[in-house]
C-alpha cells in the first residue's frame, strides 16, 4: 500500500504544482502580450499600405466620375466627421474630441470608442497642436474594451505620412520627429501655437505604462 506521505508522493506533487505554476504563469504572460504579437506578425507579414490613396468615399467617387486614376490600394475612414489614418500601420480610428485628459475615468472612456484628442489643443486645419493619444499595448480583457490603435506607432520614421478627417475634410501631416519622455511631461500638449502640429502619445514598450511615446509631425500644406 503506497504512503501518502512518502518522499516520492511528496516528490510528484510539488512537480505537478510546478508545472501547474508554470503552466499558468505562461498563459497570462501569452494573454497580456497577446494583442502586441498578434499586431507585431500582422505588420512583419501582410501587405503594407504606405502607398495608398486615402480618401472619402465621395472624394473617390468624383475622381472615378472624371476619370483620374485612383489606383487599386484605397483606404476610406472608419469616420469623415474625425478620424485618423495611418497607412503604414495600418490604423483607422475614429477620434473622440474634446477629451478631459487630466481625468482617467473620462479618458479610459473615450478610449473604449477611438483616438482621444485632448481638451484644449487644436483640431486638423487650425494653427496650433493637435494632441491625440491612445493605447499602445493592453492584455486580452482590455483589448477586447479598449481601441489600441497605436501599438506600432513605434515603428513610424521622419517622413512618414499620417492623414486626419475633419468635417469630410482630409488634412495630411508628416512625421518630424519623435522621442520617449517620463509620464510626467506634457510640454508635448501645446506645441508651437503658431505652426500647425500634430502630435501623437501612447504608452511604451507596448503592453506597460513605463513611459510616453511621442511622434510629432507637421501638417502638409495643399497645393
């Protein structure tokens, strides 16, 4: 008759909750990294967009009206009113405007719905800074509540493009710079009030809160 409390029974069940542990520990892991991955192996392996035409949808049926070449890659908004493309990475948001960016409760709510813009900065075509940030990086709960449309706004360089919509109106911006700052630092809100600016936030690495990620560009004037 075998000893319930022989070495080796004691042996096998601290190497079953062992495994059990690490069983577990690999799960979570897997379930909070999960949307960066999963965004991470679409952007290494599907076909890039940096060369679309991104237009409404009544600005694409006017140019196939008059004959100008559209080309077969187009991108329309999630939303003409305010939204936000960015072809390289493929992300298309609507923005939630006038968001109180000082009050979490506030902030994580327009966050479950789009893009915030902060309260108090510009909106496209003004002169100014345009402030927008969103999630980079969540666990599985929150990806399913929250829209991170910014995971890979890491991987945007100088010259990268990046259209806003505003009232049906397409307002087109390049990339000049970025650079991670402290949680802290929000001199990024304002910008140069005479220049028109957008500026870009989310958290970093993708999946924490350490420190903000900021991507400024400049808007392109049309001709």
């Amino acid at each position: 008759m075998n000893n319930p409390f022989s070495k080796d029974n004691h042996f096998r069940i601290v190497e079953k909750t062992g495994i059990v542990l690490v069983t577990m520990s690999v799960i979570i892991f897997l379930l909070t990294f999960y949307p960066v991955v999963k965004e991470e192996l679409k952007y290494q392996f599907l076909p890039k967009h940096n060369n679309a035409s991104v237009v409404t949808r009544e600005e694409a049926s006017r140019q196939i009206q008059t004959g100008e070449k559209t080309g077969s890659d187009i991108i329309y908004p999630v939303d003409e009113g305010f939204g936000i493309v960015i072809p390289k990475l493929s992300a298309n948001a609507k923005v939630i405007p006038d968001v109180d960016w000082m009050n979490e409760a506030v902030y994580q709510r327009a966050l479950t719905r789009g893009v915030a813009q902060a309260r108090g900065t510009a909106l496209p075509g003004e002169a100014g800074n345009v402030f927008l940030f969103a999630h980079s990086g969540v666990d599985f709960y929150k990806a399913v509540r929250y829209n991170a449309q910014f995971y890979l706004l890491n991987k945007l360089v100088i010259g990268d493009e990046i259209d806003l919509f505003y009232n049906k109106q397409k307002f087109t911006y390049r990339v000049s710079g970025k650079k991670t700052v402290s949680p802290e630092n929000v001199e990024y809100l304002t910008g140069d009030r005479e220049e028109k600016t957008l500026t870009l936030m989310t958290c970093t690495p993708a999946g924490t809160t350490l420190e903000r990620l900021i991507v400024v560009a400049d808007q392109v004037e049309s001709d």
